[in-house]
C-alpha cells in the first residue's frame, strides 16, 4: 500500500518521539512491502518563531492532502507569556478544529511488566483496559471568552448533533468490546452536561439497549480511576473533563509516556498524537520515552490505513520490550533505563522477532 504521513514534529520532545515513529513506520513498511512517504510541517512554537503563526496554512494543506498525520506536542516555556496574544497551543486546536477531528480515543492498556511505575497496587491494576472517547472539538475549549475590568469569561456549550456523533462512536466501541459504556458529566451542576445526559441516555436507549449503561460525575470519577479502574470499558466524556481524566487515567499504567491517542473525524486523515505535552524538564536529553509515539504509528495504521496486522505487530513489540524489562527513566521505578534510541531500536529488534 502506499500511504503519505504528515509529520508535525512541533516543539520540546515533540519531534524526538515522533522521529522514533516515523523510524518504527519506514521498518513495518519494508518488512510488510509498503511505500510510505513523510513530509515535515510546523505547528506550535517553532511555527510562531518562523511564521508567526501556530499554524501555519500550509501545514493545514499539508495535513488535509495527508492519509494520517503524526503529531509530536506543541508548547514550552519560551512561549509562555501571557501578553504575547499567540500560544503554541492554538496550533494544536486549530488542526483540531481545520480536520473536524471530533473524537479523540485514548486507551488506558495496563503493561504487567510495568506494575512497578504505577503508584497503584497491583491488584487494582488486574484486569484493567478502558477505552475513552474524549469529545474534541467543542466544549469549553472552543467557547466564547474574553477579559474585562478585571473578570474572564469562556463558555461552555455543546450542541445535540456534536453529543450524539460521539456518542455514537463510542457505544459502537463499546459493542465490539464488553458492551459497557459510562458517560462521564457533572450534571448535577452544568447545563451543557444535562444536554450530554439526555442525548446519551435517548440515543443508547433506542440504538444500543444491548448495552450495560451508565453515568459517573466527573469528581466521583476522578476518584473511582483511582479505587476501581478495572470496572470501565469504554467511557465517553466532554473535551476538558477528558483532558484531565486521561492525564490521571496514564498513571495507572504508569507514565504519560505510554499514552497514545487517534484523533478522528467522519472522513479525511486521522490525527494520531500521544497523549503527554512537550515535557520541556526533559527536551533534549535524549531521554524521553518514545512509546507514547510508537504506539500512535500503530494507531494510525489502524484507524487511518486499515492496516491491522501491521498495527498489532507494532503494539506486540512494544509489550516485548517491556516484558524483557528495557525502561525509560519515567517507567524505570529507579531502576537502570535506556535513551529515546536505544528503546526504538529494541522495538525494531522485536518487530524482526
Ligand atoms: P507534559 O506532558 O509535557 O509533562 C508532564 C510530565 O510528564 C513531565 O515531568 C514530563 O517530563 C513527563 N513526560 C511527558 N511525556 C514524557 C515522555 N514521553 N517520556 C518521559 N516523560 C514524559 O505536561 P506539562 O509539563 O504540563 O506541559 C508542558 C507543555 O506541553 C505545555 O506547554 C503544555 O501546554 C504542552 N502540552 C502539549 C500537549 C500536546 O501537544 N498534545 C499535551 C499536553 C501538554
Ligand atoms: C492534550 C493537551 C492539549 C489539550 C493542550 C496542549 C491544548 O493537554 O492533548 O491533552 O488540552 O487538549
Ligand atoms: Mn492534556
């Protein structure tokens, strides 16, 4: 098959890890006789710093004439000011927004191997694998904002048509896995989760009675991740409530740097970006863990090619690795670690098996 990546390397550790992708992709596309092609584009800072925009439009175009792009992270202190009117992050949204990337699907898969770098007991951590689907282009992250004599405001709101297409995804998942779907709100407070409440519970009730339904508030989630995260299977909330419960949510596996995420719309390229930020403590040390990138190349062949044996061949040599005991500091419990590199090329060693 032939297949064109964009490659959105961005800022921090951004464009270390998602090289180690591309390296990943250019070994599966000569061991299973493919032609992929990768073609670099700015976002984030570095994009300020050259165009003065976090994204620029040929990136857009770039992306749109794409088959899947691999996203590094955007962001870090050199473009932390307040009063600069641009922020790396609005290349991030941006792309979101320009591919109608509506669902952002974020697997928490527990490594055994691993139970060490988790600060969670082992047996919480038995049996656990839950699939979130994270709404992305709407919510409080794209609502009216503004400044004024000293208050700001950004609103929250979320029309029935953006509940139910996710929705819909997401019970379908949940189908094809255990059949239990949780909705995620804080509908005994916000509006707009009232609307999420009914939408859901309406559209399961008539195009998924099969499943095992129900509904969490967001606080008491935060906790339940914690005391019973073997309990969920596939969970869909609204975009900032999902930002937050992932991040929490990548500590029962063990590190941020395990995270992948497949950003999708109804058509066009996916978008496949790890679910940690540029990590700018650690940029340039040669250190990050590139799994996170490793394991969205897999998404992406998955979600955006149809290539599963490829993708399931990626994500096998990943849990060889880990099983043979190689570790990044994040993942390393204190115990000795490997570089950005070297845990690529064991990952390549296994994919040769
Ligand atoms: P972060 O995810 O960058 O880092 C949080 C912690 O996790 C840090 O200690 C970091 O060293 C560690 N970490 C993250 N990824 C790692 C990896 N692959 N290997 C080893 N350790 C890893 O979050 P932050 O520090 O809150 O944010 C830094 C910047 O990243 C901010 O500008 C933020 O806006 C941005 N950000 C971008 C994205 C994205 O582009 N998708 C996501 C989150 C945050
Ligand atoms: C993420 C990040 C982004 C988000 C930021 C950097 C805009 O935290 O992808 O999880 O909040 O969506
Ligand atoms: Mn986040």
């Amino acid at each position: 098959m032939q297949a064109r990546f964009a490659v959105l390397g961005g800022d921090g550790i951004g464009p270390e890890v998602t090289a180690q992708g591309v390296r990943v992709l250019n070994h599966v596309a000569g061991q299973f006789d493919h032609d992929f092609s990768f073609d670099d584009a700015l976002i984030g800072g570095v994009a300020i710093d050259t165009d003065g925009t976090a994204l620029p439009r040929a990136t857009v175009d770039l992306a749109r004439a794409a088959d899947a792009v691999l996203l590094g992270a955007v962001g870090g202190p050199k473009w932390d000011d307040p009063t600069a009117g641009v922020r790396p992050e609005q290349g991030l949204l941006g792309i979101r927004k320009e591919l109608e990337l509506f669902a952002n699907l974020r697997p928490i898969t527990v490594f055994p191997a691993l139970a060490d770098a988790s600060p969670l007991r082992p047996e919480r951590l038995a049996g656990v694998d839950i699939l979130f689907y994270r709404e992305l282009t709407g919510g409080i992250y794209f609502g009216d904002s503004g400044r004024s004599d000293g208050a700001a405001y950004q609103v929250m709101s979320y029309t029935t048509a953006e509940v139910e297409r996710i929705v819909r995804l997401a019970a379908a998942a949940a189908r094809a896995r255990l059949g239990k779907l949780t909705l995620v709100d804080k509908a005994n407070v916000l509006e707009p989760s009232r609307l999420w409440r009914q939408v859901t519970t309406d559209l399961v009730t008539a195009e998924y009675p099969d499943l095992d339904f129900d509904v969490v508030l967001v606080d008491a989630m935060a906790m339940y991740l914690l005391s019973r995260p073997s309990d969920f299977d596939v969970v869909v909330t609204a975009n900032l409530f999902g930002d937050i419960l992932t991040d929490e949510a990548s500590m029962i596996v063990g590190s941020m740097g395990m995270l992948p995420s497949a950003s999708l719309g109804s058509s066009g390229p996916g978008l496949f970006e790890p679910v940690h930020g540029s990590a700018p403590d650690i940029a340039g040390t040669g250190l990050a863990n590139p799994l996170a990138a490793i394991l969205c190349a897999a998404l992406a062949l998955r979600h955006s090619l149809g290539l599963e044996a490829e993708a399931a061949a990626i994500e096998a040599a990943v849990h060889t690795v880990i099983d043979d005991g190689l570790r990044t500091p994040d993942i390393a419990a204190g115990g000795a670690s490997v570089g950005t590199v070297e845990m690529t090329d064991a990952v390549i060693a296994a994919l040769n098996g």
